[in-house]
C-alpha cells in the first residue's frame, strides 16, 4: 500500500519562510502525480492551496507556492502570516481514479 | 464552483450500515467527479473514493472496497456514499468534494458530516 509522508510538524516565525514537503516511501514525486496541497483549520473543511504541483487556486494569496524539491513535492510560505497556522496536507494521484493523502502537516506561527 | 451540502450528523450501532448524501447546485455536474474523504477524530484525512456523477462509474480505495458503494441520482444532483459493517473505527466525519474532470484536485468540499459508530 502506498504510503505519501510528510513532516508531523513544523514552526514558523511571522514573516519567515517554511517549505513542507511531501514524499513516498518508495519511489519519487513527480508532476505526473498531480501534487495538490490543502489547508484546514479545526472544525473546518479542507480547502484547496494549490493544484497540478504549483498552480494556485482561486484566491489563494502568492505567499503560498508549490513545486517539486529533488524526490518530492513542496508547498513553500514566505512571508508566513498568524493564520496560516493550521494542518496542511498533500494529495498524490496514483492513476487508475485512486488518490492517497499525506499523514498532514502541522503547522505554528509563532 | 460547485456548492455541497450534505445530509447531517448519524449516530449508528457496530454492524449497521450508514448512508451520507452530498447535494450539489450551480453547476452541471456533466464535468465534475465527486469524491468523498474522511477524517477520524484527531487524525488525517483519508481519500475512500470517486464517483462519476454523469456515468455512474466510481473506484474505491482498497481499505474500503467491498464495504462502500457511491452512487447519484441525477434527477436530484444528490450523490449517496453508503459504508456497511461498521465499527468505532469508522467514526468520523465525512466529506464530499468535487473534482472538475482532469484536474486531479479537489476544488470544492462539503461541510462534513459527523458520523459516530457506538453501541
């Protein structure tokens, strides 16, 4: 079974810069897995950042941006801001309508 | 973007079976793909499978294959997701979200809806 990982946490400054990434336990990432990233907040649904590996969705601010580091996808913040503290989770397309989401990520402003 | 509205909180016995609809307005769902996902309380999410509203045509995770079935009535726009045998492990809420055709992501979520499983 396919296993996506991804940092369990990660803490930020205000106004610094923190890259998570989101990997497979065997093999690499690549854009054919069509990386996508989700933001959400407790009690909330999830909400779409990012899509197709580095395509923002509508109305996400361009402090967020995605990309492909060595074997993995990342979603960068720069410049992060208070509420952008909450879990963020990677979603890779495996082929054949099967999707697998990341173990999420859980991130701190502060 | 497609709006979900889902069916509200179910409280079910170990054994029972649990029906969750997902009602979408504003756009023909002719191009979308509806996927429903969950999340156990003070965990991830976790991807269960897809249903093709226009077709019928869906696929399934393979934790849940053999004990989920999605299905749509297009007369309605509703899309059902029904979980059989259940145990406490399948307390959680559940979310639909809509896929617009190829692009492989999940544009538009449901509210959720809180399922617990307890005797």
């Amino acid at each position: 079974q396919t296993v996506v990982t991804q940092e369990p946490s990660f803490s930020v400054s205000p106004g610094g810069t923190v890259t998570l990434t989101c990997g497979l336990t065997s093999g690499s990432v690549s854009t054919s897995y069509n990386p996508s990233w989700y933001q959400q907040t407790p009690g909330q649904a999830p909400r779409s950042l990012i899509y197709s590996t580095n395509t923002r969705s509508s109305g996400v601010p361009d402090r967020f941006s995605g990309s492909i580091l060595g074997n993995k996808a990342a979603l960068t913040i720069t410049g992060a801001q208070a509420d952008d503290e909450s879990d963020y989770y990677c979603v890779l397309y495996l082929g054949s309508g099967i999707y697998v989401f990341g173990t999420g990520t859980k991130v701190t402003v502060l | 973007q497609v709006q979900l509205v889902q069916s509200g909180a179910e409280v079910k016995k170990p054994g029972a079976s649990v029906k969750v609809s997902c009602k979408a307005s504003g756009y023909r769902l002719t191009n979308y793909h509806i996927h429903w996902v969950r999340q156990a309380p003070g965990q991830g999410l976790e991807w269960m499978g897809i249903v093709t509203p226009s077709s019928g045509a869906t696929s399934y995770a393979q934790n849940f294959r053999g004990r989920v079935t999605m299905t749509r009535d297009t007369s309605t726009t509703t899309i059902y997701m029904e979980l059989y045998s259940l145990t406490s492990e399948d307390t959680a809420v559940y979310y639909c979200a809509s896929e617009y055709s190829g692009t492989c992501y999940f544009d538009s979520w449901g509210q959720g809806t809180l399922v617990t499983v307890a005797s």
